[in-house]
C-alpha cells in the first residue's frame, strides 16, 4: 500500500501531524500489550498508557489467581544456578575485549567486591517523607479495580489478579479466569475503562466511533475472532479493521522496508517488513523482554548486596520500583565502567518513603546482555522458547478455510474412485495433520536477538529479491518500550555486522530506535493511526452487520494480511 501524502514539515513532528489527522477525531487506535494498553484518537499526539489490568475481590473460600506485574521467576535449582553464572561470566569475558572510544579496554570490577562494599558501608536508609499513596480498598465483590489502580490494592484484602495478556497474546490458562471467554470479558472491562476514563467517551456513543485494533505479528486466529466481535458487538463501534504491529512501526517510522524487532515486556518479535507487508515466513518470536532484564537485574542485584529488605518482586509496588530502577541505571554503553554510586526511592503505600544509597559496577550492562545471551533469562518463566507463526488455525464457519476445502474434496475423491487412491488418501491426510498443527518455525532454544534477525532476514529472502534483501540488512527498525536502552543499537549493529554473510558485507547498517525524535514506545500506535488515514484504509473497514453476517469470513477478504 502507498504511504499517505503529509504536509512538508515546517516544524517538529508533532507539529506536522496536527492539521493532518485532525479531521479523524473520530477514529480510536487500540495498541494492546503484555503490561500497558496504549490508546487514544488517531487526532491525538500520543496515545494514554494506562496498565492493562483488572483484579477482583474473592470470597474466602474461592480459588486463588494472581498474576504478577513482572513475569514470575523459576525456582533456582544448583543446575539452573551454574548456568546463568556460567553466562554471566561469558559476557563479563566478552566485555573485557570491549574497546572503548577512548582506545582503552574496558575494565571489569567482580561482583564480590561490589557485595563487600556494601555490606561494609550499608546504612539506615535515608526516611524522606510521608508517603502521598494509599492503598486502593474496596468492598464490594462486583465492583472491578482496574488499571494502575491494581498495583496499590490493599494486601490484607483477598483480590484475584488478571492481566489478560501475557507474552503478547491473550493470556489463556488452566486456573481461575483463564478460560477465553473469561480473558476476553476482562478485556472488555479493561478497554471500556480507558475509553470512559482517559478518552471522556461513554460506551453509549462507541456508535459513531471506528477502531483499529493493533495485533502482533504472529497471531492466534480464534483470538483475533474474538477480538473483532468484542469491538464490533459487545462495545459496539460503527467499524473496524485489524493491523500488524509490524507494519504499524515501518508507517509509524517511514521507512517502507525494513526488519523490524519490537522489545515489550514480555515478548521480543522479529519479521521482515516490505511496502506495508509483513512476510510470514520471516516472523520470529521469543518470549523474553524488559520484564525478563528486571528480573535478571533483581538477579544481580542480591548477589552484589542489595540494601533493600525485603523487596519481593511478586510484590506489584517492589515490581515497580524494580523496573524503575533498572531503567534509571541499566545502560549498553561501553564507555560507562567501574563502581557507581547509586540510589534508589522506595515508595510504599502509607508509610515513610526511604531512599537507599548503594553501589554498582557491571550488573547494569550484564542484565539487557541478557538479549544477546538469553541463558541469563532462564531465570523467568515461560512457556515456549522461539516460534514464529502458526502454519494454519482451523475456523469451522469459513468457507475457504483450507482443511474444509481439502476435507470435501478428499470425500468427493474418495466417492468418485472407490478407494482406487486409499494409500494416497492416506498420505495426504497425514500431510494435512502435519499441515494443521504445524508451524513455520518452532525451536526449543531461546534465540539471541542478534541470532534472531539474521534468521528472519534468511527466511525473508527465500521470497524476496536481491534489491529488498540488501534493505532489510541496512534497515533494521527497533520499536517498543525496552528500545530505549542506552548503547543499545550500537551493540546491536556491531554484532549483525560480525555475523552479516559475506556477500552483504560493507554495506552501512542502520539501526533506528529513535525515528523523527519520537517516543519508540509509540511508534507502532502512531504508525496504526497514520495507517487509518490512508486512502486504501477505507476499503478495510468492517461494520457489525457485516460481522455478524460473514464473521471470520470477511476478515479473509479485509485484513490488511493474509488470514
């Protein structure tokens, strides 16, 4: 699809933007992720970020379920634990070579020497104030708490948890409130809030508004199904369409072919992006993110005497200031070595605020290597190590879906020749099998982001020329908000440029993080709103009646991707 003409820029970005999505005020842009749900109107200059979750008070004697702020960690087992040292001391070996701008190597403090420090010089924590937060109380069972509401709830109060994403994709699971029906009802609480609360527009008038939904790149069919029937039916939006986050970030950014990697919290997605098409086979993802570095942080964090007791990262106010302080101090930059000084604002809930000094050396560049030695995440759990998108996902109502039409007419074959082909029945039912629950690409080994680009590039090229593989080699778009690491794109073009094959060598490789001095947390949500004011945008669009004539039927003739 052609980007959209915009008016010449006679100021900052923002400032362009203004006049020209202002006549779409009434369009909403809908980015989910793991742990924040970005939307706002495509008039908007930056989407609201609010926590995408909602908990509930429980009876005494109902099931449990509460799902943390950060992604859980795993019981340290000793074989575990010689692991993650072993990388630990892989990448301190590697940071020793490092050279830095200076010409000088770079030096490297042991971690026992950062832990005797400060269990020698550790002190009372300096008390600041009366903390201005409160705990969030309620006392009635049907009465939701959502958003960043969920992360001061009353401890002494039973609540169930639910973040109804997880690793990028609906969170489904076994215990309470994990069927889909459930995730999806929380969704819907979820987003009818953000739209009360933060967009100031009543669920009543949804039926003037259109939506677009962003989704990743490699999707659950059954889920997007849901997805569009909660917008369409259950809130009830004049129209909608559906859009890769892929090809949100290279509208968002400009940059028509590109390889795109988006680092949320939870999940890191590669795929290869040329002229608004994401190609499939190219789609990669991995589930470790932000949320993963702050745990390997925490990590290293106790193992170099960290002062403050007791910090549970379970705990959604420690899991806060946890992720705060890794973002505060965790840094790619080779320049940066030796011992810091250090400081942290510990911030409960009706009590003193503490500050506490301590200090750091190599644990703030060790925990984002993380990305690029993912046996250091073995510390969280997961559930699958890299996969890219499903092969196939049966829906029974679709006419043209593949297994119906390979279904009949096997059947009819079968009439028509009396079992004169059976062995070959036989073998292409056993294609189909592989064909249906398959994928393109499954792997039990955590991929190296590094690892993961150069594969997704190789994939890509199978089907694209010469002249487009040689962009996606120079291109390389970094979205998301664990993005913004500093160092980070000039670690990352160093090691492609090591691993690059030969024949691709030499030429310049770009790494953006920052495009047109926007936010990289936004780039996807602003790319989705600059797609909704494309011309060939109007032909996407779906309305209810549609919906609930065609259902899943219609996406194969709207989405802007091959259902």
């Amino acid at each position: 699809m052609p980007m959209p003409a915009v008016p010449e820029a006679h100021g900052p970005w923002e400032v362009q933007e203004r006049e020209f999505f202002s006549s779409k005020g009434n369009i909403i842009v809908i980015h989910p992720g793991s742990k924040y749900l970005r939307i706002g109107r495509v008039s908007d200059l930056k989407p609201y970020a609010m926590l995408q979750a909602v908990a509930r008070l429980r009876s005494p004697d109902a099931q449990r379920h509460e799902d943390t702020l950060l992604v859980p960690d795993v019981r340290v087992t000793k074989h575990l634990l010689s692991e993650v040292e072993d990388c630990c001391i892989e990448i301190c070996s590697l940071l020793q070579s490092c050279i830095q701008s200076n010409g000088g190597h770079r030096g490297l403090t042991p971690y026992t020497k950062i832990a005797s420090m400060n269990r020698s010089s550790q002190q009372q924590p300096e008390s600041i104030d009366k903390s201005n937060l409160s705990y969030v109380r309620t006392v009635d069972p049907n009465q939701a708490v959502v958003g960043d509401k969920v992360v001061y709830l009353e401890p002494r109060d039973a609540y169930n948890i639910h973040f109804p994403f997880r690793r990028g994709e609906l969170n489904v699971h076994p215990g309470v409130g994990g069927s889909l029906t459930s995730v999806i009802n929380d969704v819907e609480i979820i987003w009818c809030y953000a739209i009360e609360k933060l967009l100031r527009i009543p669920k009543a008038e949804l039926g003037v508004y259109k939506a677009v939904l962003v989704i990743p790149d490699i999707y659950n069919r059954q889920h997007l199904k849901e997805l569009t029937n909660l917008l369409l039916v259950r809130l009830g939006f004049a129209s909608c369409f559906l859009v890769q986050d892929h090809v949100c970030a290279t509208a968002g950014s400009g940059v028509p072919t590109a390889c795109v990697i988006d680092i949320g919290d939870q999940k890191t997605s590669v795929s290869c992006v040329d002229e608004c098409v994401s190609i499939k086979q190219s789609r990669m993802k991995m589930e470790y993110g932000g949320s993963d570095i702050t745990q390997a942080f925490f990590w290293l964090l106790r193992r170099a005497a960290f002062p403050v007791k007791p910090c549970k990262p379970s705990d959604p106010v420690d899991a806060m200031i946890l992720t705060q302080l890794k973002e505060d101090y965790c840094h790619l930059n080779m320049d940066i070595s030796g011992i810091r000084d250090v400081s942290v604002t510990v911030d409960r809930p009706e009590s003193m605020c503490r500050r506490y000094r301590f200090k750091l050396a190599d644990e703030c560049i060790i925990a984002p290597l993380g990305l690029f030695f993912p046996s250091l995440f073995s510390l969280t759990e997961r559930h699958c190590e890299t996969k890219g998108q499903p092969r196939y996902q049966h829906q029974a109502e679709d006419p043209h879906d593949m297994l119906y039409i390979r279904e009949t007419g096997r059947r009819g074959k079968k009439e028509a020749e009396a079992g004169e082909d059976m062995a070959e029945e036989e073998e292409v039912g056993g294609d189909m099998d592989d064909f249906a629950s398959g994928s393109d690409f499954q792997s039990d080994i955590l991929l190296a982001l590094d690892a993961a680009v150069l594969q997704s590039i190789e994939r890509a090229s199978e089907t694209l020329s010469e002249e487009v593989v040689r962009k996606l080699y120079t291109n390389i778009l970094v979205v998301g908000g664990s993005a913004k690491i500093e160092g980070f794109s000039t670690w990352l073009q160093n090691r492609i440029a090591l691993k690059i094959p030969i024949e691709h060598r030499g030429e310049p490789i770009e790494v953006m993080t920052r495009v047109k001095d926007q936010d990289s947390e936004n780039t996807v949500w602003k790319g989705a709103a600059l797609f909704a004011c494309m011309d060939a945008a109007n032909e996407l669009w779906i309305k209810p009646k549609e919906w609930k004539r065609y259902s899943v039927k219609i996406l194969r003739e709207r989405a802007p991707f091959v259902w």
